[in-house]
C-alpha cells in the first residue's frame, strides 16, 4: 500500500489534472540527524517498511508532476512523546 497504493492515488489525481499532497516519513533516511534533511539529501531506508515508503514517495513524483511530499517525523501517536502530546502538555500548563 505504501507503494502501489500511493501511485494509483497519484496517477488517478494526474488523470484528473488535480495537484497531491502527499505525506510521507523521513524514516526514508538512515540513522538520526542533527538538522531537517534536504531534498537533494539521498536516501537509506535501514527496513522493508522504510523502503516501502521511499518507493511510495518516488512512485508519487512518477505519476503526478504536480505533487508536494511532505516527509514528516515526530507528528503523533500512542506511544512516547510527539508534536501533539507536546502541545497538550503546554497547553494544560498554561492553564494551571
């Protein structure tokens, strides 16, 4: 789904003449990094579902020329500390 799945959203918009947001993670580079990565930088997926992500992101750029790919990292979820929790927390402190 990371792959195909992203190409034939892609493809169908291109179809459309429709623009796509795409979002993505930047797990698609390896290891951690002291700055935000760079376009230009190359990938190193380090898992099959790292690969499978860099594969949806290429096969997006393939199919609609009119794309914008966000790689994103640390937005949310149930687990550890995240963007939103982060938030949240801020937000409740202030209102203590």
């Amino acid at each position: 789904m990371n792959s195909r799945g992203a190409e034939i959203i892609a493809r169908a918009t291109a179809e459309q003449g429709l623009p796509i947001i795409h979002l993505s993670t930047d797990y698609v580079y390896a290891g951690a990094a002291a700055a935000p990565h760079r376009e230009d930088e190359p990938i190193a997926p380090l898992d099959v579902f790292r690969a499978s992500k860099a594969a949806g992101d290429a096969a997006v750029a393939s199919a609609n020329p009119t794309h914008l790919l966000f790689q994103v990292s640390w937005v949310f979820g149930i687990y550890g500390a995240n963007f939103v929790k982060t938030m949240l927390c801020l937000v409740r402190q202030q209102n203590d």
